[in-house]
C-alpha cells in the first residue's frame, strides 16, 4: 500500500514472483469513470472508492475461500479503506499489509516520468488523504526492489 509512485506494482509483482504467489494491482479495477476522473486531474471521493473497495473485498474473501495466497497492490490510503477490504468472517491477521514510503519530491518525480492513469498533480490529494497504518511493515519504498523483497519476507515469515 501507498499513494501513487511508491513503486507497489513494481514491488507486488517481484514479491509475488518471489512467492509463487498470484498478483493483482488496483489500477485494474478502477471503473472507467474514476480512471477518467483521475485522468483529468480530480481526486476520487470516499463514494467513488466505494464499489471499488467492494471487489477489492470481494476479491480478498475469494483467495481466502480458495485457501490461497496474493499479493494486492492498491493504495489502501485511509484506516477506512483498509478495513473496508477485509471481508467480515476473516480475522484480521489473514491479511498484512506493508507500507511502501517514499518522499514527496521522489514520488513527484517519479510520477512526472512515467504514462499513468495517475497525473502527477492529484499527489498532493493523496498524500494529504495517507492515514500512516501503524500495525503495517514499514519500508523505505527507494531501495531496490530486490532489497524490499527481502525486507517484507523477512518481516513477515514467509
């Protein structure tokens, strides 16, 4: 989890490499009137995250059901949020979140040097909307993917 250009779908997928795990990034599920929303530069509200937090739900309790692993990577911005994808009848421990952080200028950056669905300047929207989880691993979300692999499998045992 993380806001936009902290590198979790970079990151997802080389932990669920890793893994053998199946990956799935939030982007993908996004309706298309929020991608068009984000792409003309607004910030989507709690209501227009709703549904989508509804089938990142929906798909949690699924792998759970199935008795499989996966690695999400999706914003989780707000306490809310993260509580909102945990299906009813799972303890809450089923399922660890890792915090990626990164600076402010260095997420900018990284933003400003890629195509996206994400323009650089709804930043400011997210980072003013991160509520910092405080039962999450935290990683420096700058190090080499490699490096934060190994930082997450050693935290979480797996």
């Amino acid at each position: 989890m993380g806001v936009a250009g902290a590198g979790k779908t970079t990151v997802g997928r080389a932990l669920s490499d890793a893994l053998c795990w199946t990956f799935y990034d939030g982007d993908e599920f996004h309706s298309a009137a929020n991608i068009q929303k984000m792409q003309q530069g607004h910030p989507l509200t709690d209501e227009d995250r709703r549904p989508w937090l509804a089938t990142w739900c929906s798909l949690v309790a699924d792998v759970m059901k199935r008795d499989t692993h996966a690695v999400l990577a999706c914003s989780a911005l707000k306490k809310s949020y993260r509580k909102a994808l945990l299906p009813k009848d799972i303890p809450a421990a089923a399922v660890r979140y890792v915090h990626l952080e990164v600076a402010p200028d260095i997420l900018l950056e990284r933003l400003r040097g890629r195509e996206h669905l994400f323009p650089p300047k709804l930043l400011a929207s997210q980072l003013s909307t991160l509520e910092k989880p405080g039962d999450a691993v935290q990683v420096d979300g700058t190090r080499p993917a490699g490096e934060i692999v190994k930082t997450i499998r050693d935290a979480l045992g797996v």
